[in-house]
C-alpha cells in the first residue's frame, strides 16, 4: 500500500514537472493556428 502511495506522487509530481517544463519552453503559446491552418490551404484539384 505504501508502495502504491509513492508510486502514484512519484508519478504526480512528475507530470506537474512535465507540464511546468512544457508551459515555460512555449508548447501552448499558438492553439488555435495548427486547427485554423488545414482550413486556409490551397485546395488541390485532381485532374
């Protein structure tokens, strides 16, 4: 039980530092550019 315990913060802890790391190196700056792009590209016709 005590084992489990650890593991699940070990684990908690872990992804908080995941996230921090992500937020701070610009991961989340730009979401709503990759969903609009697909949007605004040229439409290639099939000949």
């Amino acid at each position: 039980m005590y084992l489990m315990i650890f593991l699940s913060l070990l684990m908690a802890i872990g992804f908080l530092l995941a996230f921090i790391w992500f937020v701070r190196s610009g991961q989340q700056d730009d979401l709503i550019t990759p969903g609009m792009r697909i949007l605004n590209e040229d439409k290639k016709t099939i000949n």
